[in-house]
C-alpha cells in the first residue's frame, strides 16, 4: 500500500471522488461532510446542515453537484461551487444507508433501513420510483456502470439486481414528448400517487435474487466491465456472482477476514477485488484466481468504506478516526536512458528499447523478458514490477542493466545484451538480494547494498568482489555518483558522495526524502529529486540552490541540447500535474499543465521525451523561452536577453515583477511601454529622465481624462530626484505639486535667494500669511516680518519684533496704535539675532560618477551579435568594467554598559575572616541552586578587508585602508580581542579550539561588554552623527594602527573582585550566592586579558580557586540530601575536607567532619580530623579556644574507641582526586578524565565530550592547548 494522504477525524461512514479535480468527499459519523484536495492535504470546505450520520454522499459526474444521505432521513443536494444547499429530498422513513448519480440520466439512488429503495429525479425534484422486495436494512445500492440495472444488498441474506428498462424508456418518452430534462430545477410535483408510493411502481424490476450468504450482506457492487458482482456479508466472506440474461449464480467465495465484511468493490483497471472489514484490516484479492494477494492492517481502527476513483489508481477507504487515500502499486515504469538517444524500460514483464532519434516513429524494440522479481508476489498484476533500472554507461561494448525490485525485502537482476542486436543475444541473468537501486562503477563492476547494509561490489559475472563498510551506519540506498568508482549514498535526510576504492568522503549535502538523482551531460551539476523538492549541486555536492514545490515531484531530467547554451544549465522537472524548470540560480516556473503525469527521461531542442504511467513513449513540445531569458540574464548575456525581449512573446507583468526583484529595471524598461509601469521602472533604476518623460505623458493623460493624479507622480520623481541629488528637477517636481513649503526650504538650502525672494511676493499675492512670514524668516527679512504680524493683528509680537531688530520707527508706530486700542506695550530685556546662515557655495547639483558605458547602451552594439550566433558569450563593456563591492560599516551604538565592579580588591591572602563572624546557612540545608538561563547566542558579523575596486570609466576609487577593528582580529589570537573587534564567531571558535567551549549562554553577557566596552562616542560638530573612537592597549613602540589592540572591560583586579564576593558568601554560609559567585568569575577568566606572565599565573590560580570552591559547594549541597545516610554523610564531610580552601574555611569543614564522623561512631576517621582540626595556624588564636578544648576532647575519646563504626570509601593516606559527578574519591593510578578548562576530574567515561558539572560551558575529555591569557 503506498499511501498519498491520510486525515484524522470523526469515523467516516461515506466516501466518494471526484471524476475530474483531486479531491475526496468523506461523511463523517457527526454529521459533518468534509471535502478534501487530497494532492495538498487541505480541507477545501465543510457542509454541515445534517443532523446526526452521514452515510453515504457521491458527486456527479458533470455538474458541480454533490449529494449526501443520513440517519435524519433527509437526502440533500449541494452546490459545491456556491457552498450552499440546493435542496432536500424527504420520503424515507428510516436511516439512508448510501446515495449515489447516475451516470447519464438526472437520477440519484437512495437505500434506506425503511426496507427500499427509492430513485428520485434531480430536476423535479421528485421519487420516480419505490423499490420495494428487502424485508430488512438495505445496505447499499449502486447503478451499473453501463447498463440499466441497480444492484442491492440487504441484511435479509440477499443480494438483488433490479432492471430499470421500464423506467428509462418511460422517462425516454417523457423527454422526447415534451418533458423538462434540461437540467433545470423545477417545482415538487405531487403527482405520486399513494399507491405507487407504498407498494412501488412496474416500471423497476427485479431481475436476479442472489441468495448465498449466512448472514445479513452489507455490500454488493458491479464490475465495471465483465458480468460479475461481488458482494461482502457479516459471515466474513467476499462472494463472487455471475450473471447472463436470464440467471446469476454464485462463482466463488474469499475466505480470510476475521470479523464483519463492511465493503468490497472491483478495482477498476486490474483484476482484483477489494475488501475491508472490521477486523481492521483490507484485502486484495486476485479475481482470475481466487486468493488472496495482499492485506493491509490498521492497528486499533475498524474499516467501514471502501471507494475507488474513476479513472485513477487511487483507492479510499475510511475508518474509526478518519480516512486514508492509497494505491495498490506504484504506478512509475521503471526506465533508464542508454546512450545518445536511447530509452530502456520496463511495460509488464518486458525490457523494451525505444530510440528517441526516430521521433514519433520510434519503434519499441523488446530485449527479454524478466522472470518475477520475488517469490510471495502471486500475480502478475500487483506488486511484482521492478522499481529501478541503471544503465552501465562505462561499458562500450555491450549493454549491461541492472534490474531492482522492492519485493520481499529487495532483489536485483543484471542483463548483459549486445549493443548492435539487443533482442537476439541476451545472455542469463545474474540475480540477487539487495536493498534499493544498484550502481554500476565501471565497466565490468556494480555496487549494491545487501540487508546488512553493507556496500557489496560484484563483477559482471555476479561474483563479490569486496566488502565496504558505509561511513554512516544509516545508508538505506545507492545512487548513481556521477563518476567512475563512485557511489551517492542516501541515508535518511542527507546524500554523500563517498569514493569506494578510497572509502573517502567526498561531500554531504541535506536533502529530506531522496526519491532519486539526476546528473548533468557534462557531469558538473547533480540535481537529488525529491519528494516536495529539488536541490541542485555541483561534482563536489556543494549546494547551488534548492527548490520546494506544494505537490509531489515525479521526475526530471537535464536539457542536453548541443546549442543554445542551455546544457547542464537548464533543469526540467514534472509534477502530477505541471512541466516546470529550474536554473542553478534558484529561478523557477511553469512551462505548462499535464493531463496525466508523465516521467521525463530527456529534453532535447524544446521537446521533452517522456514515459506515461502506462508505460508508452510520448514527445511533449515545450516553450522555454523564459527559462532562457532568466538563465542569458542570470548569465550577463545581455545581448541575448535583449534579442529575447524584442523577438519572443514574453509575459509581461511577470517577467517586469522578475526583473525588478532581481536588481534589472533597466533591462525591463526596454519593452515597456505602459506610462506607469515605466515610470516605476525608471524610478527604480534611477533613470530621472525616462521617469521625468513618462510623468509628463500620465500628467497629460489625467489631463484628459479630467483626473487628479498627476500629483502623486511629480511628488515620487521629487522624493528618487532628491535622493540623488537634482534639485532642479524637485524643483519642478514642487512647483507642479504646487508644495510651496518644501520649494522654499529647497531654495534655503540651494543658497538661492533670488527665488526665496520671489516665493515672498507669490506668498503675498496668495494672501498666505503663514508662508509670508515663513518665507520672511528664511530670507531674514525683518521688516517684512513686522509688516506681516501686523497686518495679521499680531502687535505686541509686531511691536516686540521691531524693537528687537532696531526697527523704532515702526516700533513707535505700532506702540501708539497698542495703546489707542487701550493695551500696553512691554519691553523684552533680553533678546538675540536671529538670522539665517548666508550661503556661501551654490551647486547646481550633487555631483554623480559618469560612467563610460551602461549597460543599456552596449545592448544595441550586442544585438547584432545576437543575431549572428545564437547560443554564443555575449560581452557586456560596462559589466566587465564595474565591479561591485560590499563593504560593512562597523559603528558602535550609544550605549553604556555599566560593570560595577567597584575599587581594585586586596590579594586572596590578605583578607581578613574573624571566626565570630555569621555563620549563616552553614548548619542548614543547601537551597537548590536557580535556574541559570539559557539566552541565544548574539549574532555577529566577521570583518572583512575592502576590497580592490576596478574601474570605473576613467575614474579610480582609492582603495581603502582597514579599520582599527580589523587590525585587532589579526593581531590576537585572544577571543576578547576577537569579540571587541565584532568577529563573534571567529572568538567562538577560538573559545572552542583553545578550551572547548560548547555552551556560550553564560558567557554572553561578558561577551557583550568586550564588544561593547572597546568603544567610545564622542559627538561632532552640529549637524553630523558622533564619532566612534576605538580604545587601544598599545605598545608604545608598535604601530598605532597596524598593530593595534583594543582594551577590554574586564580585567585582573575585577575578578579579584568577584573571588572576594565569593568568599564572604562561603564564610557566611550563602552557599547558593557564593557559587554563583565562583561561576560568575569562571566565565569571566576566559574573557581576562593579562599583561604579563606573572597576571597569567595569578588569572590561572584564580581558575583553580573556583573550580575547588565550587566542587565544595556542591559536596555541601550533597551531604544536605544524604544527611539521612551515616556512611554517605561522612564520606561526603571527609572529600570536603579535601578541597583546596583557604585556612578559615577549613577550619569550618574540618569542624563539620569531625562532628560528624564522631557521631556516626567512625573514631578512627573522627580522630584523624582533629588531628588535622589543631595543626592549623589559627587554631592557636584566642577566638579558637573553645574549639581546640572541643577538638582535644574528641580526639582522646576516638583514640580510646579507635574503632570505625562503618566501612568508608576513604584512605586519607593515599592521594586522591574527587570524583565531580559522583563525588568519590579517584586514587592515583585509576584512569580519569578532566574538563579542557577547570580541570575539574572525572572518573565515568560516560563524561567524555559532555559538558562540565563545574564550570558549565566547556567539554571534558577533549584535548586543548588550555586557557590563554593574553
């Protein structure tokens, strides 16, 4: 079963296809009917105005009808297209079991649990006829397809086949005569009488009762051809009927299904049946012999309905939680192309040759027949046809093909024919097992994969030559490498191109549900077909671009035309229902739509050669001409494409949108001729002129047509002329938009004052007072302004202008007036000059770059060598001449990270720890430590060097030097002086290299700051962006920039810092602060730039400092869970004592052990604490004493039991290692493995490449040069 589509609901009860689109109806057991595109998966839409089942549903064959019974006795006929109901068919009077159109006449069939049958007329809307004679539940009821008979199967036991003669002439007359059968819908005719409503009318008879089954029959069903029926029953068997004009009897009868039989149908083009039952399984049935030759299971879902597609090999079958769509075989004709023009392939049980160099002359030459590949395959017609043939192109001399099959677990047969008379010396064929496709590699050898998956290669005499063991254990197939002694090897999601002889990896690329692999001529490109896409590569499997499609892919095949230029270069590939190409560069399209699939082998000149499903030859005509206009641009055949533009029928919106995408609008504004379209165009490429021409036409046209959108077309040639410079086309642009504001600002910033002048006197003759006194301030016009606030009755701001501007004549003017209107007019004591800067230079325009040729321009010089050479290199001047260069502006961003790390600290040593300090949580229980975070990795870019600019016409772009930050990346091997410079992956990977970091969460933050912190802003001068200034840690005998580096945030004194935080939390007893403390300072180590050798060794030290304090902690937080546990308790409280920590805290673990260990009554280890308790220094110390009286007395007491109560894994007398994970002790002489950076130690070999327990972020086991520091 290869199963196309699988959907998940309700239990489906009714199922139907569509004759023509790719969907399914299925009718749920709620009431819901859903409509499926089953190419897609999608539920196109619902129908939901049943109320409870709904049994049986079927669509019509021409109309855009469907029609639905179900259990509320309501048939009902819908429009699909308007997604309505039509209207309901009401006269059951029980449950409709299944529904169904006639082929031909406006009829719908309707069985019912009301014991009949019942045929309605679609266009009255009425019940021609009432089949009555079932004396239970009928099951179903189904018309032939070809004659007029009805068949029916009920749970009364029988089977019954009616003749509808009577009632087809009868409605025969009716039309001829005058009667309505146009399709239209008509009024409910009450013309049925009683009589014919209850007891059935003469015009259906029954013309056979079959009569066999032991219980009730649950579905009966014609073949579409032969007089046979076939009908499924609750005593679990699949009967065979046949019929002749006067009787039916039983044939025979398939035994297998253990439970109720639900539905059973001939499949339509092969000689099967088809069942299920609700012992969840469906069976295949060989009809000519009567057994059994496939059954399919279903695990915990019962089957209930069985559907087949009309002219398709699909079948449908629903059950308990939904439905699925499914084929019996693979329909694909297993085919290889030989040399030149040649195509192998397989139709039935023959090897058939057919020369495409015949064209439709070809003649399908037979090589042999192939024996049946597998042994459980029991017919001819399903399941027993070979999948793939390979063709030995490495063999001149005679024909070598490898025949495979996927039967019984897969097998291979090779056939070994003569080149010069292929049907008349075939020699035997070698056979074996093997999985998937076989490959040959040269000339006398093949590869195949045996069910070991081990790589097999044979000679031609099928003798095992060598055995090569996979480099991926997962590899479920061979394909053709492309080369001699070299095989692709397909495993799961991915390909590799692995070399047998050698046994080296090539190359890898991921491509999900490899279907199959297709080189090109010159072997330079691989196209690896698959399920929903294609993904192209070079020889060496270096991904060129990668396609998905929505349907399925069903082949494709390389263009090996001689000329044109499209060899190797144009990828053509099929889908159920469309040609479609593909370029290298990631172009696609559709060249056209197929009524069936098609396999293609070959294309050749814009002719596809293909195979059918049925195995048949056929040549397909192909218009290419915009796969060739995309490949000559993607090509820079510009001459070409321009030939193609002016002499091909290209679509026109679509390849403009195309060039637009693809960075050409000037090439598209060659043959567009549409005003706004070309004015989009120019706007695009920044032609100003065609887009000042096209505005003039589309403000003509609006012009005319008495319209208003001229406005909008000068103001986007205002913003693209603005952009680039040309204020004097915004100039017009403005004075056509009439955007007087933004011409007078134009004017201020152009320097001309002249026409500022003039925008003053059409503001005044406008009678604008707001662009008056705008106008007046921009040309700094005092007066006018005092004239415009007066005019505008503004004069206490009048009279304050004047006086502030020396203006006293009208200054006194003003103030009368004031004071005659009854106001009083102040004066300002404080006041500035505002005045507006002079323009000192006045430019035309923004200068631009003259370029010698465009592109544009050498296409009419290269037209005529389009003419000349068709498939010829076209040579572009300015192209050659320009290059495009891509630099990247590192700037830093305003923002302050503040470290807050405070003074520079004093030594470890130097601390001061008073034994009277708080002990805190010491005694209690550890909290469990908070969860860290794991943040994403910030992203950055590598710096990279400009570079060489070519040129450019007569000018040259000074090459430019390199930034401070791209020196540093340089100069260091230190990942913080990667990370200031920006290079975040080069720093990680130097972090990985170095210490074999893995996990860079904990260090983001820290990453941040070096980046960060290795820049200052300082502002510019008014009107400019800051300035980024980089800060160094020079030599001063070294280069300032060459040699450069940055200084970074974190540093020696910093981290001491951080330790001495760590420190009084542990005194304290903060244990969950003081190991985020130690964590913190661990992540910041790596990030630590030194000096000096002497700052190395002390950053080192503080490595080890953390690394014991933090093992410590972790103990303590251990011995809190096993504190129920006397032998785990001491052993945890004796390593702790055996971490590296300063006096003061040694004295508290030594202290918590000796107590511990003398409670459990293990004196001789209680003992050996004390001892080491009063041999530290402070112990002598006056706050001590109670301590030492208290340690004194334990140890007389132990000496005197000098017994262990439990036996420990501990001997303090030998040296030892604490075991990080599992906290137990690692002597000397035991095998270990560290962290590549604490040094943290581990005994579990399980560890190796894991992350570390202690620091977090680096793996163990792996083999580095260790931290560097500076």
């Amino acid at each position: 079963m290869l199963t196309k589509f699988e959907s998940k609901s309700a239990r489906v009860k009714g199922l139907a296809f569509h004759p023509v689109r790719p969907w399914v109806c299925a009718s749920l057991h709620n009431g819901v009917i859903q409509l499926w595109d089953y190419r897609v998966g999608t539920v196109i839409d619902r129908f939901e105005e049943h109320e409870g089942p709904v049994r049986g549903v079927d669509f019509h064959v021409s109309e855009p009808l469907l029609v639905s019974g179900g259990d509320d006795y309501k048939i009902k006929v819908w429009d699909y297209k308007l997604r309505r109901c039509l209207f309901t068919l009401l006269g059951h009077l029980d449950y409709i079991r299944t529904v169904q159109f006639h082929s031909t006449f406006p009829w719908i069939l309707s069985a019912s649990d009301d014991q009949t049958l019942r045929l309605w007329d679609v266009d009255r809307r009425t019940c021609l006829s009432v089949l009555t004679g079932h004396n239970h539940y009928v099951m179903c009821a189904s018309f032939h397809p070809t004659e007029d008979l009805i068949v029916s199967a009920s749970l009364d036991q029988t089977v019954r086949v009616w003749d509808t003669t009577g009632l087809r002439k009868k409605q025969t007359g009716e039309a001829s005569g005058g009667g309505h059968m146009d399709g239209s819908m008509r009024p409910p005719s009450t013309g049925l009488n009683v009589q014919a409503e209850l007891f059935g009318t003469n015009d259906v008879v029954v013309k056979y009762v079959l009569e066999g089954h032991d219980r009730g029959v649950n579905w009966a069903s014609f073949h579409p051809t032969l007089p046979l029926l076939a009908s499924a029953a609750d005593d679990r068997q699949v009967k065979l009927w046949r019929m002749s004009e006067t009787k039916a009897w039983e044939v025979d009868t398939l035994r297998g299904h253990a439970n109720n039989v639900s539905c059973c149908l001939f499949h339509p083009k092969h000689d099967l049946v088809v069942s299920n039952s609700e012992d969840r399984s469906i069976r295949v049935w060989d009809v000519s012999k009567r057994v059994g030759v496939q059954t399919f299971r279903r695990e915990g879902d019962r089957f209930w309905i069985l559907a087949a597609h009309p002219t398709q090999n699909l079948l449908a079958a629903g059950h308990d939680s939904g439905m699925i769509v499914f084929k019996l075989e693979r329909e694909r004709p297993a085919s290889c192309y030989g040399p030149t023009s040649q195509l192998y392939y397989v139709r039935g049980r023959e090897l058939l040759l057919h020369d495409y160099g015949r064209g439709s002359t070809g003649v399908d030459v037979p090589i042999t027949s192939l024996r049946r590949m597998g042994t459980q395959a029991q017919t001819d017609g399903i399941g027993s046809a070979p999948r793939y043939l390979t063709y030995n192109h490495h063999n001149p001399s005679e024909g070598n093909i490898l025949v495979t099959s996927d039967v019984d677990g897969g097998s291979y047969e090779l056939v070994t024919f003569s080149l010069s008379n292929a049907s008349g010396s075939v020699t035997d064929g070698k056979r074996g097992s093997c999985l998937g496709p076989g490959v040959f590699l040269g000339r006398n050898r093949f590869a195949i994969l045996d069910r070991q998956r081990q790589i097999v290669i044979k000679n031609l005499q099928n003798e095992t030559t060598k055995r090569v063991q996979p480099p991926v254990p997962n590899v479920d197939g061979l394909l053709d490498g492309g080369a001699s002694g070299r095989v692709l090897l397909r495993a799961e999601d991915r390909a590799i191109l692995f070399e047998v002889q050698s046994r080296r990896v090539l190359g890898e690329i991921t491509a999900p549900k490899i279907k199959s692999v297709v080189w090109s001529p010159d072997g330079s490109k691989v196209a690896i077909v698959c399920k929903y896409g294609v993904v192209m590569a070079d020889r060496s499997l270096e991904q060129l671009c990668s396609i998905s499609d929505n349907v399925r892919i069903k082949s494709g095949a390389w263009d090996v035309s001689p000329t044109g230029g499209t060899a190797s270069e144009l990828f053509v590939y099929t889908t159920l229902h469309h040609v479609k190409y593909c370029l290298p560069s990631g172009d696609t399209g559709t060249i056209r739509t197929l009524d069936q699939p098609l396999y293609a082998q070959r294309i050749v000149k814009d002719q596809l050669f293909c195979l059918d499903r049925e195995a048949r030859p056929r040549i397909l005509s192909l218009d290419t001409t915009e796969a060739l206009f995309k490949l000559a641009l993607s090509q820079q055949k510009y001459g070409k494409v321009m030939h193609m533009v002016r002499h091909s029928r290209l679509c026109g919106r679509a390849i403009v949108a195309y060039l637009q995408n693809k960075g050409f609008p000037e090439v598209a504004l060659h043959f567009v001729r549409e005003p706004r379209t070309r004015f989009r165009l120019a706007l695009a490429c920044g032609n100003i002129e065609a887009a000042m021409e096209s505005a003039f036409t589309l403000e003509q046209k609006a012009q005319a047509e008495g319209k208003d959108t001229g406005r909008d077309v000068w103001g986007e040639l205002g913003s693209e002329a603005l952009r680039q410079g040309n204020h004097q086309v915004v100039e017009m642009s403005y004075q056509r938009t009439k955007d007087f504001d933004r011409l007078s600002f134009l004017y201020l910033i152009t320097g001309d004052t002249d026409k500022l002048r003039k925008m003053l006197k059409i503001s005044n003759m406008r009678q604008d007072i707001m662009g008056r006194y705008h106008n007046a301030l921009l040309l700094g016009d005092a007066a006018e302004r005092v004239h415009v606030l007066e005019e505008s009755g503004n004069l206490p701001l009048a009279y304050i202008s004047a006086t502030l501007h020396g203006l006293m004549e009208d200054a006194d003017r003003i103030k009368i007036t004031i004071e005659t209107n009854g106001g009083s007019a102040g004066d300002r004591k404080t006041h500035c000059l505002l005045q507006p800067p002079t323009p000192i230079l006045r430019a035309n325009n923004w200068p631009t770059l003259e370029v010698q040729k465009t592109t544009l321009e050498d296409l009419s010089a290269a037209d005529g060598e389009a003419h000349e050479e068709d498939g010829g290199e076209y040579h572009d001047a300015a192209a050659a001449a320009a290059t495009e260069l891509g630099t990247e502006d590192w700037q830093d961003d305003d923002e302050d990270m503040g470290m807050g790390t405070g003074a520079a600290a004093a030594a470890a040593n130097d601390l001061d720890f008073g034994a009277d300090d708080d002990l805190g949580d010491w005694g209690d229980d550890l909290d469990e430590l908070g969860d860290l975070g794991e943040p994403s990795h910030r992203e950055a870019d590598e710096m990279i060097d400009v570079s060489e600019v070519g040129e450019v016409g007569d000018f040259v772009m000074p090459t430019s030097g390199r930034p401070p930050a791209g020196c540093w990346v340089g100069n260091s091997s230190h990942a913080a002086d990667h990370l200031a410079a920006g290079a975040a992956s080069s720093a990680l990977q130097l972090l990985n290299r170095q210490i074999a970091a893995s996990e860079f969460a904990l260090l983001k933050s820290n990453m941040i700051a070096c980046y960060l912190g290795s820049m200052t802003s300082a502002p510019g001068v008014s009107g400019s962006p800051s300035m980024s200034i980089p800060l160094l840690r020079n030599d001063v005998n070294g280069h300032p920039g060459a040699e450069s580096l940055p200084r970074t945030p974190l540093t020696l004194k910093q981290t001491v810092a951080g330790i001495r935080n760590g420190y009084r939390f542990f005194q304290g007893g903060k244990f969950n602060e003081a190991k985020a403390a130690f964590v913190s300072v661990l992540a910041e180590i790596p990030l630590v730039v030194t000096g000096n050798r002497a700052e190395g060794n002390e950053i080192k030290e503080m490595l080890s400092i953390c690394r014991e304090y933090i093992t410590a902690i972790r103990i303590k937080a251990e011995m809190a869970a096993a504190a129920t546990d006397p032998v785990r308790s001491t052993e945890l409280s004796a390593y702790f004592t055996h971490c590296n920590l300063q006096p003061v805290h040694l004295l508290l673990a030594l202290r918590a052990a000796m107590g511990t260990a003398f409670k459990n009554k293990n004196f001789i280890v209680a003992a050996s604490f004390a001892r080491r308790l009063l041999e530290l220094p402070d112990m002598s110390n006056e706050r001590n004493a109670e301590l030492r009286v208290k340690a004194t007395k334990v140890l007389q007491k132990s000496e005197q039991m000098a017994r262990n109560e439990h036996q420990l894994n501990y001997d303090e007398t030998k040296t030892f290692a604490i075991d990080c994970k599992d906290f137990v002790p690692i002597y000397s002489g035991d095998s270990s493995t560290q962290c590549s950076y604490c040094g943290s130690s581990y005994a579990d070999e399980s560890m190796s490449h894991s992350l570390c327990l202690t620091c977090g972020f680096c793996a163990v086991g792996i083999q580095t040069i260790g931290l560097v520091t500076g």
